[in-house]
C-alpha cells in the first residue's frame, strides 16, 4: 500500500506555520515555510532556525555488556566516555562499507542511547539486534521520542530565556538528561548537522508542541523562525557533514569518506575492522567556477580521464556560490586543482577547495 508515510508529533504544528510537506523517510515533513529554502538557511547562518527532526531513530543498549558491544558493533571506542558525553561513530558491515553513521550518548555505565539516520533505523535496528552478545538489552524506542534542533548563533541566548545557563550542557557534544524547560522533561545536547551552534532536545511526543511553540514565540525577537528539510541540507553541505546515501553507504568505507577520526584501528576488533584497507578514494570539496550547479551522481573529470564523481551539491546560500562534495580516486587531484564537472552532458569548470566549506566563527 502506498501513502504510508508517518506524521512526526509536530505534523500539525508545520501544517499551521504553511510548511510544504513531503514524504521524506516514511514521514511526512516540510521541506521548507513560506519564508523560503535561502531564507531559512541564512537565518541559521545569523539568527537561529528549528528543525523538527522528530524521524530520526533512538536505540537504547542497557546492561552489563552494553559497552562490549557498542565497541564491537561500532568503529569509535566508547571505553573513555563519562556520563553526559556524545561521540560520533560509523557502523560498518563485514566487508567494511558503512551501515550507517551516528551519534552514541552515554547516559550510565550500563546505558547507552544511540542516534541512528531516520532511513536507516529498522535496517539499523535489525543488524544490532542480530550481532549484540551477553548481557544486553537492544530497544527501539524511535516512536516515543521527539527531537527538536534549535540550531543557530543565537540559540543559546533563546534557550536561557527558559532554562539557567548551569542546566545546559556546558560543551560541544554533551548533554544533560532531565532538563526543565517550559514545564517539559527533555535531554539536551550540544549538537546539530548545521554546521552552527545549538541544541538537540529530546523529549517526550506529547510535550513537542507546546515546546515547539514556546521556543518560536520566545525566539521570534532574535530572529528565530522554523526551517524544513531543504535548509537542513544546505546547511549540512556547507558544513561538509556527511550524509548517508551520498558521501557513505554499504560500499563505501568510512576512511574512503574521510571519517578517520570515527575509527579506532587499535581497538581490538569491531566489525568491519579487517576489511579496512588503505583508501583508494578520497571526499573532496568542489567549488563551481563555471556556469552551472552540481548536483549528486554527475562525473568529475581530470584533463579526459572520469576520476570520480559528485556526491552531493548545490548552490550554497550563505557563501553564495555553487559547491559540491565528490568521491575521487586518492591520488588524482589536490586543493587547488582544477577540475571538471559533467553538469547535464556539458563540462564545468571547478576548484578543489578545503573542506568545509564554511566553518562556524564561535561556538556556544
């Protein structure tokens, strides 16, 4: 059957603010408000945005070997985290290509919550579930738990207008759990796929609402406004975030994608680890300087020789020009080369830049 597709908690909170809804990963989201994908971009970039990103997935190990096995099922090593700390990691399959990348936070030595992609949640479930060992315990609970991300320079000074600054978390990837704010329960995280500062908040489905309309009303004076899927894209790309399906899948490494710094080659063993071998691609940054806008899957080419492909691009709303992420072959090109791209059977010239390409001034 089709038009399956879910609703988040905030469905009707899109609909009222005149949200374009689309399916996106079996739910029902806005791509953007009337205020537009540039707008709402440059708002994050300036001001503050929020995202209702209440579809990504939430799996929690518990027990005794819940550490054991996030080690083994994931590429980071989990073992120095405290309480209140977020990593990032990437799972990969046997033959070392990416599953899915994610973020783990530590709530207890036996309790752990992990943060999966929205389109990969059941796939992600099924092979923790069908490789975790001993004495754990693994859960989906992705359908109780909403997600708000108040991303942006201002967001701290929004988020204080409702909770003392002692009950936030004081850095870049951590968090704190049993947060008030505005009479709701939430875990608050310093994190986001913006490239900015701010807040994930995590919280029961029932409380998203009120939450999400308190923090737009309280927000509005320091240009706060909501901002859909097409804005969370942008924002990710000039901030050279990886996005699985693009820069990352089940054949592509995570060193291949440049994710070096998720994999612990000295542990001792995770899934995946012998298959790593020594990349023969690299993620590279693109910047257009011909007439045209790439796009994902378009050749790259070197002189007359294909050297790889684009992954994911667009025109870059904050720095005004088009960019593009590409897989390359590693030894082909470095920054500063020129370059061309295949844009619709035509070539188009571009430079490889350093990634990222817009980096964030200050954080919280």
């Amino acid at each position: 059957m089709k038009n399956m597709e879910l609703k988040t908690p905030l469905y009707d909170c899109h609909v009222a603010n005149g949200g374009t809804i689309v399916p996106f990963a079996g739910y029902l989201l806005p791509v953007q408000y009337p205020t537009g994908i540039i707008t709402e971009h440059n708002a994050v970039r300036t001001a503050a945005g929020l995202f209702d990103v209440s579809h990504m997935g939430e799996i929690v190990f518990s027990g005794m070997d819940a550490l054991k096995n996030l080690n083994y099922l994931l590429t980071n090593d989990f073992t120095s985290m405290v309480d209140g700390q977020v990593r990032y990691s990437v799972m990969c399959n046997e033959q070392g290509g990416c599953v899915d990348d994610l973020i783990v936070y530590r709530i207890n030595e036996e309790m752990y919550w992990v943060v999966v992609n929205a389109s990969n949640r059941h796939k992600d479930f099924a092979w923790m579930r069908s490789n975790s060992f001993g004495d754990v315990t693994v859960e989906d609970i992705s359908d109780s738990v909403a997600q708000l991300a108040l991303q942006g320079p201002a967001a701290k000074d929004i988020i204080l207008q409702l909770v003392a600054e002692n009950e936030l978390p004081a850095k870049y990837y951590t968090f704190r759990k049993d947060v008030m704010i505005g009479g709701k329960k939430c875990l608050v995280s310093q994190t986001g796929y913006t490239g900015e500062a701010g807040y994930e908040i995590y919280l029961p489905n029932e409380d998203a609402p009120v939450l999400w309309n308190l923090l737009l009303e309280i927000g509005k004076d320091k240009g706060l406004i909501p901002c859909g899927l097409g804005a969370r894209d942008t924002l990710r790309l000039e901030a050279a975030m990886p996005l699985y399906g693009h820069e990352m899948d089940d054949c592509i490494s995570p060193l291949e994608t440049g994710l070096n710094f998720a994999v612990k080659m000295k542990k001792e063993t995770f899934i995946g680890k012998n298959a790593l071998e020594v990349p023969v691609i690299k993620r590279i940054g693109l910047k257009i300087t011909g007439r045209g806008i790439a796009r994902e899957r378009q050749g790259v080419y070197l002189g007359e020789t294909l050297i790889g492909h684009t992954t994911s691009g667009t025109h870059a709303p904050f720095l005004k020009v088009p960019i593009a992420m590409a897989l390359v072959n590693v030894d082909s090109v470095e920054v500063g080369s020129m370059v061309e791209v295949d844009i619709r059977g035509r070539r188009v010239a571009a430079e490889v830049v350093p990634l990222p390409f817009y980096k964030k001034p200050s954080p919280c």
